[in-house]
C-alpha cells in the first residue's frame, strides 16, 4: 500500500523500566536472557565454550552465537564500557539475571 515506506529510525540509547520490561518478556524469554547473561560473564572470566555449554545447560552453538555477539557491533562497545568502571559486570535487575556480588 506504501511502497516508499521509510524504515523507522533505530533508538540506540532506551531505557526500559524493570517493571516495564518484565510484562513485555516471556518467562521462556526471561530464561533466554539470563543464560546468554551467564554465558557473557563466563566467556569474559575466559571459559571454554564446551565448558559455559556444560554449565549454563545450553548448546555449544548458542554459546558461540554469544560470543560473535560479544566480539562486534554495540555490545562490545557496552562491555568495553563496563569494563573500564567494573571489575565484573553487574546488573540492576537481578529479577532476570539473578543477584551480582
């Protein structure tokens, strides 16, 4: 029907409210998030990806996927960043990727 359609421009910088955030994800969606979590903080401690597969009960090739994730585009960028103020990443909303220390 609109075929000169523009493509909606990308908000990089969002902030979703917690309590937002968990209405809009699924409890399998939930799951999803805080396992690739696990996975992002074991592969920065430096474990092999038999090993996070093993530990995080998930496929090699998920933990594979994460670390491509991981190695280009923003969230290299957010980690990068994250390392520089922290020594491990920490989260304010241990609902979904549990409790920090």
């Amino acid at each position: 029907m609109y075929p000169y359609m523009s493509k909606p421009l990308e908000v990089k910088d969002i902030s979703i409210p917690d309590h937002i955030l968990r209405q809009l994800l699924t409890p399998s969606e939930m799951r999803m998030l805080k396992n690739r979590w696990r996975i992002v903080n074991q592969l920065e401690e430096g474990l092999s990806i038999r090993k996070i597969a093993e530990d995080v009960k998930v496929g090699s090739d998920t933990v594979v996927r994460v670390s491509k994730m991981m190695n280009s585009g923003e969230l290299q960028k957010v980690l990068d960043k994250e390392k520089r103020g922290l020594k491990k990443i920490k989260t304010s909303t241990p609902w979904i990727f549990g409790k920090t220390e």
